[in-house]
C-alpha cells in the first residue's frame, strides 16, 4: 500500500514537472528603465549557484510580431537551460500593444539586456565570455539583431561594453524583414532592410544554432536556408535545423502550449545543449538532455 503510494506521488511529480507546472524564475532584476518604462529580467539560476560563480548564461526573447507576448513563454527553456547549469534570463521588453514601439525599440532593448547581463557579470555569477543570445520569431530576431546588426543602440548606455553575444541559438526566427520574409508592414519602405538580418551578414558574427520548421507559413523556411547560406559564404558557423513539417511556433513546450507536447522541445533542447559543449559553454555530460 505504502509503495503503491510513493510511486503515485512520483509519477505525479514526474507528470508535473514535464507539463512545467510550478516552473517560476527564481528572481526578476531589472535591467533598464526607459520613457517611464521599467524593464525586467526573469533570472533562473542553477542549483547551488553563488553570486561569486563563472557560469554561462543566456538571454532569451519571446515572440509576438514585435507586438505582444511575454517572457514566460521561454519559462521552460530557461528551466532545463538552468538545470544544466546555466544562468538564464527571458527578458520582458517593450512591445507594441503594450508600449506604443516599433521593432527598432524592440532591438535596442534586447542589446540592453545583453549588455546588461554582461556588465553585471560578477554579481550575477555569470562568464561575461560566454553569454547566448536566444529567443523566437520576433525575439528569435531581435536575439539574432544583437550579433548581426550593428549600431540601434539605447542612448545613454555604457556602449564601451559590448552588447554582442558569444553565441546565438534562435528558433523559427525572423531573418528577412522585406515582402520575402515577415514584417515588411511594420517598416517603411525606406526602413525594411535596417534590421534584415538576411541583409547584414558579413564575416564575423558569431556562431549561430538555428532551428525551423519547413513547413512555417509565418517565417518562410527559404529564409533560414537563405541565412545558413549566407553566413557559411561569409565565412562564419552557421548550424540549420530544419524540422520537417512543422509551423511557426513548433519548439514551444508543453508549459506555453500544452497541446504541443514536449517531443519537439526536448528535440531543441539536445540539439541546443550539443551545440553549447561543442563551443565549451557546457561540459560534454550536459550533451544529453
């Protein structure tokens, strides 16, 4: 009886914890504060962390046209990225039902987010070497912006500390802002190649994990490809993932969005930890999820 007991209680922590529930960051800090706007960092911080560690970290975006959305969608990510030993963040940032913005506000406050976690490095236990931008669609963009785009800085900011990251991992981004890609309305026409990131590779930026679904009808497959061609010809490292049959928003897990399960995640998920130990983010027993 007593054991028939205990291993109900197991599998109901097990069914729990795959579904996300209870799955809250640890802290909120925040990281700018602009036009009466205050901005947060939702922080989830590995099992016996200290202020005094060297750990990776990394910053994800959510997604929503650059319109809407809020960071719990990265919630489960930053969980398992944290359970492998990593700081991680999913950052809230102004969006346009919210703030009134456009995207370029969108990419000036993930360049904040990144800078931020960087000059904070010492008291946020993180190794300002070795700090990933990530996010997806809209964020998925704005991550990419701040390894590809230069310049749509903040004002004001400490600009003497870099606001690249050393790694990029995006999912189903948005690579091509034009009428061949996604979000060409929100631009003007003089303005829809400025943060195109089909548009600004050039050798140097740094590497990059991409994940997509061919069959996405929101952010056209051809664009990844596009992206993965351009930057190996550039000379940079450039890994495509390409899930057949998937649309838009397939790397969600079951904490954003129960019906998809956590087959494609967790799928992203090893793909992403690889990915981490090859460039030394992780060591090579976090390989598997």
């Amino acid at each position: 009886m007593m054991k028939s007991l205990y291993l109900m209680c197991a599998l109901l922590l097990c069914s729990l914890s795959a579904n996300g529930a209870g799955m809250k960051p640890d802290r909120k800090v925040q990281y700018k504060a602009v036009d009466g706007v205050k901005l947060e960092l939702h922080v989830f911080e590995p099992e016996g962390w200290k202020a005094s560690d060297d750990r990776p970290a990394i910053v994800m975006f959510f997604g929503g046209g650059w319109q809407s959305g809020n960071p719990k969608q990265f919630y489960q990510q930053a969980r398992t990225f944290a359970d492998k030993g990593m700081v991680a963040f999913s950052a809230d940032y102004r969006i346009g039902s919210r703030n009134k913005t456009t995207p370029f506000e969108c990419v000036k406050d993930a360049k904040s987010a990144v800078r931020w976690v960087r000059q904070h490095a010492d008291e946020l236990g993180v190794d300002p070497k070795r700090i990933v931008a990530s996010g997806g669609s809209a964020g998925g963009h704005i991550a990419g912006c701040t390894g590809v785009i230069e310049g749509c800085e903040e004002k004001g900011e400490k600009t003497e500390v870099s606001s690249k990251p050393n790694l990029m991992i995006l999912f189903n981004p948005v690579l091509d802002t034009t009428s061949k890609g996604y979000g060409a309305k929100r631009f003007s026409p003089e303005q829809q190649t400025d943060l195109s990131l089909c548009h600004h590779v050039e050798r140097g930026i740094v590497p990059t994990l991409v994940f997509h679904g061919e069959a996405d009808t929101t952010v056209p497959f051809e664009n990844a490809e596009r992206f993965a061609r351009l930057m190996k010809k550039a000379g940079n490292e450039c890994v495509l993932v390409p899930f057949p049959g998937k649309g838009h928003g397939f790397f969600n897990g079951s904490f954003f969005r129960k019906k998809n399960g956590d087959e494609d995640f967790d799928k992203t998920m090893e793909q992403s930890f690889r990915f981490l130990t090859g460039h030394g983010f992780l060591p090579v027993a976090a390989a598997k999820h």
